[in-house]
C-alpha cells in the first residue's frame, strides 16, 4: 500500500468519504466483524460535512479513490472512564468512524491510517488518544493493541443508532 496517500479532509473531499463510508455501511452485511454503522444516521452525509469543519478528518486515498478515513474529535468522550493518563480536555483525542473500504482491507492501510492519525493528534498538541471497539470485534481491536493502544475496560456504552451495546475503550498514550 506504499502509493496510498493520506491527507487531512477538507469540504472537496466530502463526496469521496461518503462514497467510502457508504461502501463500509454496505458491505456490514457480508462482515463477521464490524462497527454496526447505519448509513444516513451514523455517519450520512450532513454528519461527515460537519465533522470536516469541527474535527480533524484524515482520508487515505488510492487513485483518486478514498480507501480509508477516521475522524478525530477533540475533548472527552467517556467522563465514566478512569483512564490511566490524566489530561485536559483539549488535551484529548477521541477517534471515531475509523474504517477501510473492504477492498482494500488486509493491505497494510488500515495501520498506515491509524499511524498517521496519531502523527496528526501528536501535532495537535493531543497528549491521549481515546476510542471505542465494539465486544467481538477483534480485528479492529488486535489493530489498534499492535498499534500501541491499551485496552481500559470492558463496559456498556449506548450509541444513538444501535442503542445499548458491550464495548470496550481503549487509549493511547501520545
């Protein structure tokens, strides 16, 4: 995946990302694993366009297409978490809606997103990266423990689109 390219999203690449995260919502069927998303709801169009002017969206392409994004919010997520690194709350990094496009998974660009991500966080002047992985969802979770994260604990969280649901938070410490 040397020729991927990844760079911070602006509103021109709101297009592509919906086509990515709509491609992701689609082929959730066919996955044994998954974040379970709801194209239209978590995440749809109106969501993404405000997420590339509140947060920081970083989006990895190949040939022109968008093969891989997350988005990183600033300010805590879980307050209920007792997290092992203390920091500010501007201090802190929140990923969200992190995912490949299923052709390209199994490539390698799954980490190179993920590190490029935590670069972009670094520079930002976050201190902790904090996230969610649903229960059962290893791949996503065996990622981001090889990338250096830690798991904190296993709890139920409640998501507006899919409602109450075992997880578990992680954190990486920048």
């Amino acid at each position: 995946m040397s020729n991927a390219q990844i760079k911070v999203a602006d509103q021109d690449d709101l297009n592509a990302l919906a086509g990515l995260y709509k491609a992701i919502c689609d082929h959730q069927p066919l996955d044994q694993y998954g974040a379970d998303w709801t194209w239209g709801e978590y995440p749809s169009v109106d969501g993404l366009r405000q997420m590339i002017a509140d947060a920081r969206v970083l989006v990895a392409y190949q040939d022109d297409q968008a093969i891989g994004a997350g988005v990183l919010t600033t300010g805590e997520d879980y307050p209920q978490i007792d997290w092992p690194t203390p920091a500010d709350s501007d201090e802190i990094g929140v990923l969200h809606l992190f995912g490949v496009h299923p052709r390209y998974r199994g490539t390698g660009i799954a980490s190179k997103l993920l590190q490029a991500i935590l670069r972009q966080a670094k520079a930002d002047g976050k201190r902790v990266i904090h996230l969610d992985v649903l229960d059962g969802n290893l791949p996503s979770e065996k990622l981001y423990v090889k990338n250096g994260f830690r798991v904190v604990q296993s709890l139920t969280l409640h998501y507006d689109d899919i409602g109450d649901q075992d997880a578990k938070v992680l954190e990486y410490q920048l």
